[in-house]
C-alpha cells in the first residue's frame, strides 16, 4: 500500500521522541534499528511542489549502554513515530536527542510552524494512541 502525505499530516513521519513528562534538558543516546510495522509513503513540505518517498511507522531502537544520556525512561529496546519530516535517520547508526514535551516539537526545521503546541500534541496522541503500548 502506499500512501501520500501533504503538509500537516506528513508531520508524523519525521524523527524525533515522544515523550510526555521530560525536562528539557534530558537526553537520550540510542541505536535506530528499524521501522516496523511500516508503510510506503510520500511526504511533501511544500504544499505538493515536490514529494518524497519514505517509510512511515514504528521506529525500533536500542538505548546505548554505555553513554544512555541522561533520561530516566526508555530503556533497553523502545519505539518512537517520527514528527519531523525534514529530518533523517539511518539504519544501525547511533544519535544523541534532547527529550522534550511532545507539544515542544518539533524544533528543527523553521519552515514550519514551531513548536506545534498543546493542541497539535494532543491529536498526534490520540493519531497514535492505538500503537502505542504501556
């Protein structure tokens, strides 16, 4: 199957963590291993001028055992949903992330509106409520 995204709804297929009770200034060290389950999309950031493939679902990590960062939770293996569509992960390659609110993201690209606020927040939560275990 494969879907195509615009502009508001492609913000759930970027990379960053969602995270509801962090402070700002904690951070998580971990390797990218997959996006499972996943489907084929597009995305595009400028209202349809350009599309770009990518895979949209689950992203699998493993929290870095020696430099974790200094966040609490999210240990050993976890998974995230992406919410920056300008942003890029590789497989097998480890990243450093600021853990913040999920209303604080996204806040690397200032094309876009930022940060995306209570509201936005909320809809993404109840988007991927049904994906996300305890």
């Amino acid at each position: 199957m494969k879907m195509r995204l615009m502009n508001t709804l492609s913000v759930v297929l970027a990379c960053g963590t969602l995270a509801s009770m962090a402070s700002a200034v904690d951070t998580v060290r971990a390797t990218f291993n997959s996006v499972a389950p996943n489907t084929s999309c597009e995305f595009s950031a400028d209202f349809g001028g350009t599309w770009k493939g990518t895979l949209a679902g689950g992203m699998n990590w493993t929290r870095d055992g020696v430099m974790p960062g200094s966040y609490a939770g999210l240990q050993g293996d976890f998974r995230t949903f992406c919410i920056e569509v300008t942003q890029n992960v590789a497989f097998n390659t480890s990243y450093l992330y600021d853990v913040v609110n999920t209303e604080n993201a996204p806040t690397v690209d200032p094309t876009f509106s930022l940060p995306m606020g209570a509201f936005k927040a909320g809809q993404l939560s109840e988007l991927l409520g049904g994906s996300i275990r305890a």
